[in-house]
C-alpha cells in the first residue's frame, strides 16, 4: 500500500504514464495480476464462495488500480527475487 499510494502522490504532481511496483511477494503478484478481477466479479469471493484473506487492504489496492485506470496510468506489479530487489532504483 505504501508503494501504491506513494506513486498516486507522486501522479498527482509529475506526469507519469506508467508505475511498476517491484515486490518479492509471489502471493501479492499473483492476487495482483490474475486474482483480483476476478474477486471483485464474484462479490468479492474466491471461486470456492469462501471469504478473502485480507480483504480490506485489496479493496484498498483495487481503490489505486482504479484510481490509476481512470488518470490512464498503466500500473503494473512484477515479483522480483531478494537479491535482484536490492539493484533495482526507487524514485522518491
């Protein structure tokens, strides 16, 4: 969420037409890029109807993805290793 809203401040006075999140999470990747539509068609369940691990915080996430949809920015979340993590730039 961090990343996410400091990308939305940093929309908000710069002109940005694109944000990548790099994570070392496999499981905020995948909810991210192949998951998360889908929860959001289904009532905001899985496909097995349970409820969604922390689904506060991805309706937070949802909240920027369509935030940066409608300013049409691309958002894009990509995992990376631990190690590959440390050489990739942060801009602040």
């Amino acid at each position: 969420l961090y990343a996410l809203n400091l990308a939305k401040e940093l929309s908000e006075s710069n002109a940005i037409n694109e944000v990548k999140i790099y994570t070392d999470s496999n499981y905020i990747t995948t909810c991210f890029n192949d998951v998360l539509l889908k929860w959001i068609e289904n009532n905001w369940r899985r496909i097995d109807s349970k409820e969604i691990i922390h689904e506060e915080l991805w309706r937070r996430i949802n909240e920027y993805r369509e935030y940066f949809i409608s300013k049409e920015i691309k958002l894009e979340i990509q995992w990376v290793s631990e190690s590959r993590k440390k050489r990739i730039k942060v801009w602040k």
